[in-house]
C-alpha cells in the first residue's frame, strides 16, 4: 500500500519508513503542510500519518483539505500524530474523521498495527461500497420497465418514498404485477441501502413460528428455543423489512406488528426489555383489505397505520402498451441468460400478446417469453410458441377434471412435495426464485420447505 508520512522530524520519518517498508508498503514524505497536501495530490495514498504539528500550518487544517480532497474518492483512512501534551487536537482530529491517533513518543509495533487496521477498516469499506452498488444496479428503480403513465408514476412515487423518511410503506396489486421488485427498489434507491433488507411472507409460516421470526425469542421462552435469537425487526435494524402478503397475518399478530410500528421498539418472545429499532417497514398484499377489515380478519388501526403512504401496482391488462418493452426487456434477459441468439417475435406473437389480459400480469408474461426462449426453435418466436394462460388440467374421461390421479394405495403428501420440489430445483439449475415459479409459490415459501425437507446447502441454511 501506499502510505503519505507527514511529520517535520526526520528522525521520525526515517523510523516510520523504515518499519512500515519491512511491512510491504510504499513511503510517501512530506516534512511540511505544503509539500504534504502536494505529495497527496500527486500520489493518492492509501493512508496518510499526519503530525499534528508542523512548521508552516498546523495538521487539523491539513486533515480538512485532505478530506476535502477526497471527498468523491474511496475514504482515505488518517491516522494523526500527537504529542502527550496535546489531547485537545487528538479529539478534535477524531471528531473530524481521522480514523485513529497516536501521541508520541509511540510504540512502533503498536503504530504497524493501527496502521493495519485502519488499511483493513478501509478496504472493507470499499467492498461494501462495491457491494451495495452492485445491488443498487440490479435492484434500483431503473429495473422497473415501463413508459406508460402509470408506471411512471409508480416509479416516480419509489423514487419520492425511498428518500423520504417514511417510517411504513404499503404496496398493492395483483399478484405478479413487480410488488416485490418495488420493495426492493425502495430500500435499495434509500439511505439505507447499506444496510439489510430483510424479507418474510407472512403465508409461509403459522402464527407462533412467524412471531418469532419476526421478533426472535429468549432461550426458554418455549419448549423450541434452545437458544436466544434474534429476529428480522432486530436484524433489519437501519435497513428495511418486507412483510410480504400481509393480508394474511393473524390479528393477534397483526396488533403485535402494529405495536413494533408505533414505538420503533418491541420485545422478543420471552423477553422482558425493549428492543428500540429504526426500520422502515414495506408491506405487501394482493388481497382486498377494506374485505379483510369488514370481515373482521384485518385490524382496521393496522390497515390506517400503513395506509399512509400506498403505492398501488397496477395490473399489466392496464398498461398494455408496457408489453412490448417488457417483451424487449425479458427477450434479451432469457437470451443472455441461455447463451440463445436473441429472436424477434412475429407480429402474430406480439398481436397474441397485446389482446391478452394477463391474468397473471408481469410473471405471466416473463414466464411465457422464458419459455419461449428456451423451447422455441426458428428464426422467430411465433404466436405458437407463447403459451398463456395457466396449463389447465386435462379434461378427458372420469378423472379428467384431476391434476394428479391418486394412487389406489394412498401415498405419503409430504414425500411428494419434496419430490416435486426437487425436481424444480433440478430443472432450474437450482435457481430458487424460478423453482418457486414452477410450484406458483414465492421464493420464501420454498426456501422454507427446502429448509423443511433439509435440501438447503451449507451457507444457505444459515439465513
Ligand atoms: N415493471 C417491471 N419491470 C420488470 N420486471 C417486472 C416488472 N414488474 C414485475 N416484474 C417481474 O415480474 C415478476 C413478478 O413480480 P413480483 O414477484 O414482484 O410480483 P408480486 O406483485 O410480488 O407478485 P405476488 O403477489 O404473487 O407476490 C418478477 O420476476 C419481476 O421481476
Ligand atoms: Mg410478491
């Protein structure tokens, strides 16, 4: 690494020097302010050693410019040096960012060792960085395909929402029209996208084992919980959790969420402390909730809490002149995906496609061009080769009207969906989010069979 050493002793130049080559690194010196910020300049280090005492300015004033300079940039840890009597200006250093200090006369060793830390601390930074950046550009709001007016809205509306301080956020549509891309969108375009994003379908699991999967349990608390655990509020902390199909939560639950909601602080099962916790809460239906609420099965102080700010997804039979950029955007997502040369639809293909109503919305149309990427054969896709439409069950003799016919002798149901949920993962090269399309359910609920059925692998299993 490259390393700036701003001090005006030689002695202590010379020492640093030679220490911190024996290390690997490259040895930047500066003996004064001016040659300090010139050396920064043309070098960029990756750390800079800066005495806080020098002939011609003093060091906080060049730790401001040094911060000024790389404010765009990666940061660039500053370790400062001090003199014993001179605590104030270490203080006021670390307030100002500088990632560590040492008073002199210092310990060589002890100095090597911060100085690998803080490379450490920096580099790690930057992978976050890198990380969530990457995230950003595979989840942000520019993923969202659409011109038409509504979906500009939508996408207008993530935009105002993600980098607002809104505490809740609730999403609504019919299934498979992209509420769970939104709510990703949302977290990834906000401040909080370094952050977790946390997410559970509130469907998937019953009532007691999703409370403690969303508020985490003490040891004891029940006959289960041999260990303390923490759950998604706790985790989620600073980032954003989505409750996905709230519609379905149980009341009790419901009141429990609503409570986590009101005071940004809960208790885990068992526990007997609160747990104060910033997150911004986005939930997800497709179901009619003002229903729910008349029919007793949705609390009503729940439905006003999230219902602040609502953004409603509409379905694709709506926005109909989105489908052929859809069709676009999914054409050469699956041709890139399967190494396929990209194929053009015919204008049979694409008149099939716009006289639809998509019952299924945006799934439906992405499951149809999947496979037709992948079966279709010729220069183009034809009408033919877009199936729609549920594959209904076959409708011929007795038993027609039957998905499956029952083995005279019964057979075991769990063995079954184990079974079938295997053979999705087979036939989508283990993709879990494309599994789960094939079995019509969502990724958590099938992470959480194979969970359930011990199909998971090492890391994975692990949450
Ligand atoms: N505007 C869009 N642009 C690009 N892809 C989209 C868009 N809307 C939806 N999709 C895609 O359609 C599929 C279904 O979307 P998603 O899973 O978000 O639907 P959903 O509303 O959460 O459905 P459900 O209610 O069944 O959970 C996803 O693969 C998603 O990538
Ligand atoms: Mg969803």
């Amino acid at each position: 690494m490259n390393i700036l050493v701003v001090d005006d002793e030689k002695l202590i130049r010379w020492s640093l020097k030679e220490r911190l080559s024996r290390e690997g690194h490259v040895i930047t010196e500066a003996e004064d302010g001016k040659a300090a910020l010139e050396a920064f300049n043309r070098e960029t280090p990756d750390l800079v050693l800066l005495d806080m005492k020098l002939p011609d300015t003093d060091g906080l004033s060049i730790l401001r410019a040094i911060q000024k300079a790389s404010q765009d940039g990666p940061e660039i840890p500053v370790i400062v040096i001090t003199a014993y009597s001179t605590v104030d200006t270490a203080v006021e250093a670390m307030k100002l960012g500088a990632f560590d200090y040492v008073a002199k006369p210092f310990n060589m060793d002890e100095l090597a060792i911060t100085v690998k830390r803080a490379l450490e601390t920096s580099s790690l930074k930057r992978d976050v960085r890198a990380h969530v950046s990457e995230r950003r550009s595979t989840f942000g709001v520019h993923n969202l395909v659409g011109k038409s007016k509504a979906m500009r809205d939508v996408v207008e509306l993530v935009r105002r929402v993600s980098q607002s301080g809104a505490s809740t956020v609730l999403v609504r549509g019919e299934s498979g029209t992209g509420k769970d891309v939104i709510a990703k969108a949302i977290h990834y375009e906000s401040g909080r996208s370094e952050k977790p994003f946390m997410n559970i379908t509130c469907t998937a699991l019953q009532d007691t084992l999703l409370e403690s999967e969303l508020f985490g349990h003490e040891r004891g608390s029940f006959t289960d919980a041999k260990m303390q655990k923490k759950g998604l509020f706790e985790l989620a902390n600073g980032g954003t959790l989505f409750l996905d199909e709230i519609g379905d939560m149980s009341p009790t639950l419901q009141s429990k969420v609503l409570r986590a909601l009101e005071e940004k602080a809960f208790r885990r099962i068992g526990g007997t402390v609160d747990i104060k916790v910033d997150v911004r809460v986005i939930a997800a239906t497709n179901k009619d909730l003002e229903k729910g609420i008349a029919e007793g099965r949705f609390r009503e102080d729940l439905y006003y809490r999230l219902n602040i700010i609502t953004i409603l997804v509409p379905p694709l039979r709506a926005k109909k002149e989105d489908v052929p950029l859809l069709v676009g955007h999914f054409l050469k997502r699956f041709s890139e995906e399967f190494r396929k040369e990209s194929r053009e639809l015919t204008k049979e293909a694409m008149d099939k496609l716009m006289s639809y109503d998509w019952p299924g919305n945006v799934r439906e149309l992405k499951n149809a061009i999947e496979r037709a990427v992948l079966l279709g054969q010729g220069a183009t896709i034809g009408a033919d080769d877009l199936v729609l439409g549920r594959p209904g069950p076959a409708t011929t003799g007795e038993e027609g009207a039957r998905l499956l016919k029952l083995p005279s002798k019964g057979i075991v149901l769990e063995e079954l969906e184990k079974d079938l949920v295997m053979q999705a993962l087979e036939r989508t090269a283990g993709n879990q989010t494309r599994a789960a399309d094939l079995l019509g359910i969502t990724r958590d609920q099938i992470r959480y069979r194979m969970e359930k059925f011990g199909l998971m692998k090492g890391e994975e299993a692990q949450r």
